[in-house]
C-alpha cells in the first residue's frame, strides 16, 4: 500500500495563473484526452475562477483513468 499523498501545489493557488480564487465544485465537464472526449457527469474537483483551469484531486484522477482505460464512459460525438 501506497503512503499518502502530500500536496504538490499551494492550496487554494492556481497552478496555471497562481490567482488564489480556486474553488472546490461539483459539475458535468468533458475531458479530452487523445483527441477524444469524455462526458464526466457529477465530477468533483477545483475551478480557478480567473482563467477557469480545472484542477482533478489525486482520487478523481486516479478514477477518471480507470474508467476511461476500461472504456466505461461513453464518448462524446
């Protein structure tokens, strides 16, 4: 088993524009990966509400890729 994750980032700071104004939602997005895209509905991560980075937490990300690699999302025309 794996030890925990420490924080790679400042919390709360933009890694793209380093404006602190990051803030925790819940929302459908898209996901492109590899020249296709990804319908992800109900979606937990951070916004930067300066430049609008979506910023995934370790665990989405590690679930996003497990679904995506077993082909479990359906994929957007």
């Amino acid at each position: 088993r794996s030890s925990p994750s420490r924080v790679s980032r400042k919390t709360g700071a933009c890694p793209t524009c380093g404006s602190n104004r990051v803030v925790p939602v819940t929302e459908d997005t898209v996901i492109r990966l590899r020249g296709r895209r990804y319908r992800c509905e109900a979606l937990p991560h951070e916004r930067c509400a300066a430049c609008g980075e979506l910023i995934l937490g370790i665990d989405t990300a590690r679930r996003l890729d497990a679904l995506i690699l077993r082909g479990a999302r359906r994929r957007v025309a």
